[in-house]
C-alpha cells in the first residue's frame, strides 16, 4: 500500500513511497483515520468518493487540460496559507477564491474542487509540522448546496413531524457555522434554484463571512458569474461571489458513468 494511491498526503508525507507506508502510519490515521474513513477527510465533510482524489489522479485532469493549468497555478498559492494567518503578506498576494463553472453536469468541477481541498489540507498538514505548529483539525470543510437546501426544506416546510425537522435543523445551523468559520471551504453547486428570501440570506452569510475575513472558498456550478443573479433573483449575492474570484470553465460533455 502506497500513500499515492491511498493517502491524500501523496509526496508530502515523510513516510510516502517507502516500506512504512501503512494504514498504521501516523500520517495516514491524523489524514484518513485508523478505518480509512475518518480523520482530516472525514471532518472536511468530503463524500467518500472524493476522499482520496488528488490534483494528479483526478479523472478531470485529461478532459480538462486548458482548465488544469489555471487550476495548478492556482493549488501553487497554498502555502501563502501560513502568511496569510500571519499577516504577512499583501492584499494583492492572499489567497483569492476560485469558480469553477460548466454548463454540463459531470465535467469534473466537483472532483477538481475536491481534489483542490484535498491538496489544501496537504499543505496545510505538512506545513504545519514543518513549522513545528499543531495542525487543525478541520483545515477544510465541504458542502453540497444542494444537500444544504434538502435540510432547510425539511424544517422549514409546514407540517414536518418533529422527528424529521429538528435533526434537518441541527445539520444545517452546524454545517452553516462550519462553512463560514474554516480555512478552506467547497461551496459545491452554488446556483440553487427556488430558493427562498430565508435560506438565500443564510448562504449571503457565508459569503460574506468568508469575504471578509479572506478566507478563500471555491465554488462549482453550472451558471456562469455573470448569469448568477438571475438565478438567485438579485444582484447582491452574485455581486459578492465574484469579488476578487478567478472563473475558470469546464467544457464537454458529461462523463459520469464511462469512466471504471
């Protein structure tokens, strides 16, 4: 077992291409847990399928060649990171946001945003023990939008047994103070249609707690920047996004399902 094939950490462990590289190895268990489906990874909110996807065995990578260049570039700002807690680097230097956007679904902007909050905590990791600092626990987190707006439905919608809302509830508020607090955040699928006044201003929030505290965020979708706000049915909101936020597209046709 290899770290390149089983651990995101890949050429940033210490252990990695070497016999001592095992689902024993201090690494593996701080990234991925002792069962492989926990650790690091696990508290990022990753769905299981992109857990151990990175920016060089991303399935995306051939089929997107023109946008992996933009996307390279941009994982190479990573470790300003440690700077940009300190506050020692400038405006123009910290760690912008990313949209990743393309018309059809399956292009490989969810597997690239996840393989760029993978590499994220890589860095973050090893920096981290370089540095002689104790790495977080959450440096990243995930969240599918879509899924976000499922739990806001399910205890907001009139008539809803108790059972059922206050857990939809509890998700929510939880998943809404992790995403406006981490590092590194994965807004997945941020054109939500049908949105309500209540649950737009909730995602309006983490938009702007992000902002303001630069924290960089990546977002997928299927709308490009400049047709957001008809989407949302506002200006604001779409306005926010796309302050100091690189769009990069993804182009093709899907290929969910074609690939083994």
């Amino acid at each position: 077992m290899t770290n390149e094939n089983n651990c995101v950490l890949a050429n940033g462990c210490k252990a990695a291409g070497g016999g001592a590289c095992t689902q024993h190895c201090p690494y593996f268990i701080a990234m991925h847990g002792v069962s492989g489906n926990g650790g690091r990874s696990a508290a990022a909110g990753l769905p299981r399928e992109y857990r151990l996807v990175t920016l060089q065995n991303s399935p995306a990578r051939g089929d997107q060649t023109e946008a992996y260049k933009a996307v390279d570039a941009y994982a190479a700002t990573f470790d300003r990171q440690f700077d940009q807690q300190d506050g020692t680097i400038t405006p123009a230097e910290r760690i912008k946001d990313l949209y990743l956007v393309g018309e059809e679904p399956g292009t490989g902007k969810t597997t690239t945003a996840a393989a760029l909050l993978n590499e994220w905590m890589r860095v973050h990791y090893s920096g981290s023990l370089r540095r002689g600092l104790g790495p977080s626990q959450r440096p990243a987190y995930f969240l599918d939008v879509n899924e976000w707006q499922k739990d806001y439905t399910a205890f907001t919608r009139p008539g809803v047994p108790k059972d059922v809302a206050e857990p939809a509830a509890a998700r929510y508020y939880r998943a809404l103070e992790l995403a406006q607090k981490a590092p590194f955040v994965v807004l997945d699928d941020i054109g939500v249609r049908g949105a309500t006044d209540g649950f737009r201003s909730d995602l309006h929030s983490i938009v702007n707690e992000r902002k303001t505290n630069q924290l960089p965020t990546i977002f997928t979708s299927n709308v490009a920047l400049g047709s957001l706000a008809t989407v949302f049915g506002e200006k604001r909101l779409a306005d926010r996004i796309g302050d100091l936020c690189r769009e990069i597209e993804f182009v093709g046709e899907s290929k969910r399902g074609m690939r083994r």
